[in-house]
C-alpha cells in the first residue's frame, strides 16, 4: 500500500527544502495540521531514494523492527549506565 500523497505549490516546497529539521504546517488559522520533516535536510546523511528502500523493508518486515516501547527501554537503561 502506498502512502497518499500531498501536491504543494513551489512555495511550500521551497520554505520545506530549507528547513533544517521539522516543519510545523498549519491551516490559515494557524492551528497544527502536520509536521513535516523533508526527506533530505542539510544534516542527513540519507538519500530519498535509501529513505524509501528503508521503509518498503519496514512493511515488508513488521516483525523485523523494534517498538516505540522496546527502544525507549533501551534509551533508558543506556542513559542510567552513563550515570
């Protein structure tokens, strides 16, 4: 299944690609509809094309990966070993 897809105008794109982290999009009254991260920030060392590769593997795979809670844990217990 492929995620749907938003068509921006240039615009949208532009201040998107400038970004160097998350964006927050809101609506006309300023309430938080999305946030966007672009595919391709000055920081990541990922190609859109390696992003993608990834996340066909993800649904290709399920099980393959770790929860939210099952990294949490570990992000735990390796910040209480640092102290």
């Amino acid at each position: 299944m492929t995620q749907p897809q938003i068509l921006v105008d240039a615009e949208m794109a532009k201040q998107i690609a400038a970004a160097n982290g998350p964006v927050n999009i809101v609506d006309a009254t300023g309430t938080l509809i999305a946030v966007c991260t672009p595919v391709k920030f000055p920081h990541s060392p990922y190609t859109r094309e390696e992003l993608e590769a990834a996340r066909e593997e993800a649904r290709k795979n399920p099980k393959a990966g770790k929860s939210l809670a099952e990294v949490m844990e570990h992000l735990h217990r390796a910040a209480e070993e640092r102290q």
